[in-house]
C-alpha cells in the first residue's frame, strides 16, 4: 500500500501586539467560538497542562464539520502543535502548528501551518481540502490580530458567564423546548420573530428577533449543533453591535437534587462601539456589566419556560 502523498499550507499575519497575548488567544481554545468565525463549539475530553485532547464543531466550506484534535502546548517556545485523531473523509490526515515569533517594537508574526492527505490522492478532495484552509486560515488570523491588537487585557473584552436553573420538568423535556426555537416567537415575550432550518439532523440555522430589558431590538442570526438530551451548543453569526463574537451552550443533566439546566454565554466585546451603544460616559466594565444582565435576562427567560414545561 503506499504512503499517502502529503500537502502542505503556510499562512502567515502580522500582529501588533506582544507574543504572550497572542497566544494566550490561541491557547484557550474554549474561547474560539468567540473569537474565530469558523469556530462553533468546543468539547473538552481530557485536559492537562501542556496536553489537550477536545472535539471541535466548525463551518468548512460552508457546512460543519466535526473532529476530535490533540495539541501540545509550549508557552516557552511560542508555538502550539495539534493533529486530528480521526479525520473525516475526503481528508485522510491533519496536523499543523501555530508558531509566534516576537518582532521589533513589540509585535508577533504568527505562522499557521498545515499539512493533510486525503483519501486516495484524490486531486478534487486536495482542491477542497486546500480552498478550505485558504478561507478559514486567513480569517483566523485576522480575527486573532482583531482581539489582540485592542490594547486591552484579553479578560477585560472575552469573557464566559453561565447561569443555572432547577427544572420541574424531564431533562428530556426541557431539552424539547429549547431545540424547537422555531417556535420560540409563541412560546418566549423576548422573541418576536424566528426562521429557523436543519436541512442536517442536529444542525440548525436560525435567525431571529429578540428584545432586551431596555427595550433594544436585535436580529441575531446562528448556527447551531444539538445532541440530544444533554446539550445544544450555538454560534452566532450575525451579533448585535457591541459584541464581535458570542457562543453559547445549554446544557441539560440530572443532578444530585434534580435536573437542572445551564446557559453559558462565551463573549468578546468591541470596545469601539461602547460609547457609541451605551453613551459617551460608559467604560468596558459597563459593558461587561450590560452584556451580561441583557443576555443572562434573555436565557434564564428560555430556560424559566423550558422548566416549567409552559
């Protein structure tokens, strides 16, 4: 049997910003969905130190795509390698490194490398395989470049906060409510309008309508990936102005006391629109402070109703 031919890919940006900021970003993978477009969810399976292994849910060339990586960490040497454990057909084989290499004045030249096989050599499956990395690479990087360069601490504009509530119903049940979002216009007061699609089981696309305490209106639109009973993870892909990013987890468990449901919120806020959203007096901590009441208001709602069964 021969040995699959190898190819390779290399995609390289300029940040201005130190290396240890930059890769604080590309370390804690639990923030991806925030910061990389193409990121949906992450799954943590183990967890050490300077060893990961996690499950990753991402668009790729238009559809998502799910795999289980491993990476090393080496915070001293600047540099994160990964491969998958078990590609997905058309791709054989996929492991890479990120590399930062500190620059005069401060900045950081981050290098994405990549190198894959495909099944069977197949030339269109290479061609797919390399127009994906050539898409989602560079917008990786500028999405890196976008949160690092900000000036600020990355704790201070990504952050995570979840809430937890007591169910009086079936975990299955809740689960049930919070996966048919089609109906959420008849069943939530904060939403007014929804289009949701699953042209894949366990996949949706949904756009809709919400309001928040102060009155604001947005339209959000998301993807999202269910695993029924216990958990529906989403993306947004269309957020309102004062965040570049936010993801989110309902989870669904039984436990010691009873079933319970959570909401985690993962977000990165755009502090050149705080001023402009919530006045020229406000500061990057009013906006933690806004961001977290208005979207911890709008899921405890979901999850009330989820609970109650209504």
């Amino acid at each position: 049997m021969s040995t699959p031919q190898l190819h390779r890919t290399e995609h390289t940006r300029q940040v201005s910003a130190p290396p240890e900021t930059v890769y604080r970003l590309l370390a804690d993978v639990t923030l991806w969905p925030a910061i990389f477009g193409p990121s949906v969810h992450v799954q943590h399976l183990e967890r050490g130190e300077r060893e990961e292994r996690f499950s990753l849910w991402a668009t790729v060339n238009g559809s998502v795509a799910n795999w289980t990586s491993r990476r090393t960490l080496d915070p001293k040497g600047l540099r994160i390698t990964f491969r998958q454990e078990h590609s997905r057909p058309p791709i054989a084989s996929m492991a890479g490194e990120w590399l930062l290499r500190a620059l005069p004045g401060g900045g950081t030249e981050v290098v994405l490398l990549h190198e894959f096989s495909v099944v069977a050599s197949d030339p269109d499956a290479v061609r797919w395989v390399t127009e994906a990395l050539d898409r989602n690479s560079p917008e990786e990087l500028a999405a890196l470049a976008r949160v690092a360069e900000l000036g600020h601490p990355v704790d201070d504009v990504v952050f995570s906060f979840v809430d937890t509530l007591a169910l009086k119903v079936p975990v299955a049940d809740a689960y049930a409510f919070v996966n048919r979002a089609d109906l959420w216009a008849e069943r939530l007061p904060h939403v007014s309008r929804v289009r949701m699609t699953e042209e894949t089981p366990g996949v949706q696309e949904l756009e809709m309508d919400t309001v928040t305490g102060d009155g604001s209106a947005h339209t959000t639109r998301s993807v999202r990936v269910c695993r029924a009973p216990e958990w529906i993870a989403y993306k947004q892909l269309m957020t309102p102005k004062l965040l570049t990013g936010h993801s989110g987890l309902w989870t669904f468990s039984d436990g010691p006391e009873g079933p319970v449901a959570t909401a985690r919120h993962t977000v990165a806020i755009d502090p050149a629109a705080v001023t402009e959203v919530l006045g020229p007096e406000a500061t990057l901590a009013d906006a933690r402070a806004y961001v977290r009441e208005a979207l911890g208001r709008n899921s405890m709602t979901t999850m009330s109703y989820a609970a109650s069964g209504a």
